[in-house]
C-alpha cells in the first residue's frame, strides 16, 4: 500500500467516525436513526460513497431517507470540514448497502443448515 492510499484509507476512517456524528447534531430525528456502515473515497478524495444500513426499512422509507440525506449533505460536509480543519471536503453520495441485507440472510440460511445438521 502506497503513501497515497494511505491517506485514503485514514479519510474514510475519519469520515465513517464524523458522519454519525454530523447526523446526530441536525434537528431531524430521523437521521439520528441511520447507522453508516462503511465510506468510500475517491482516489483523489474530491468524492465519497456513504454506505448505510438498510436493516427494516421499506424501499419508501429508503427514498425518504435518501432524499432527507440529499438535502441535509452540505450541513454535513460543513461539520466534517469544520471538526478536521480541512480545506476542502469530499462531496458525499448516500446509498443503501445492499449486499449487508445480503450477507446477513446468507448468515441465517448458514444457521438453519447448522441447526437442522444438528437435530438429524
């Protein structure tokens, strides 16, 4: 890993630690609710993906939230460039992680072969 990559590395860790935090400072109570799962910048760091938990949302609910995100963005860059002292922030994309619904269904289809495994 490069030096460059490295400084990547260490904006996503920062900003999957402010994002939540950003998120719980703004009046909405419905993004307190938000759980950031992972950040992903750009190599030039001039744009970040924010990954989100989908868990029990309805895909209404996730265009809402989407949508609250959307236009709650330049608040939460502001926090960001504001705790860091940066000159500038990356641009941020809201998105829900699909592949964690994903993963956690495999997770439970995994458990059920163990389980029946077990009583046979």
């Amino acid at each position: 890993m490069n030096e460059a990559q490295i400084k990547v590395k260490r904006t996503e860790s920062i900003l999957a630690q402010l994002i939540p935090q950003a998120l719980g400072s703004l009046n909405d109570k419905r993004l307190h609710e938000i759980d950031v799962i992972d950040v992903q910048c750009s190599r030039g760091k001039s744009d970040a993906k924010v990954f989100l938990s989908p868990t029990g949302l309805s895909s209404e609910e996730k265009n809402i939230y989407l949508k609250l995100l959307k236009n709650a963005r330049p608040i939460i860059e502001t926090y960001c460039l504001k705790d860091q002292g940066w000159y500038r922030c990356p641009r941020f994309t809201f998105e829900f992680d699909e592949q964690f619904e994903k993963t956690q269904t495999i997770e439970e289809l995994f458990k059920k072969i163990a389980k029946e495994k077990e009583e046979k």
